[in-house]
C-alpha cells in the first residue's frame, strides 16, 4: 500500500528537486545501498530528466 501511494505522488513531488539534488540522492542511495525500488525510481527520473547518462551501469 504504502509503495503505491508513494508512486502515485512521486512525479509531482520529484519535480520538486534539482538536478543536482536528484544526483546527489541517486549517488548515496547507492553508497548506503538502500531499497533497489527506491534507486530505480530515481534511475527512472534521471533518464526522464535527460541524465541518463549518470546511471550507474555497473551497479545491477
């Protein structure tokens, strides 16, 4: 329930954060090795913002 409460809310709210912020966030959900749902949402941001090219290849 709460995942898709939160996917409901999520496209607004990542509208929000900066570029910056958003690779920020991306690089240390990956350090701190956090949910892979909550780093594929952000993946799925960066790419739709035109950052793809940050996404980590190595990491799956």
């Amino acid at each position: 329930m709460f995942k898709r409460g939160f996917k409901e809310t999520e496209g607004e709210d990542m509208k929000k954060i900066t570029d910056q912020l958003l690779i920020e966030s991306y690089f240390k959900a990956i350090e701190l090795d956090l949910d892979k749902d909550f780093i594929l949402i952000l993946e799925e941001e960066l790419k739709r913002r035109g950052l793809s090219l940050i996404v980590r290849k190595d990491r799956h």
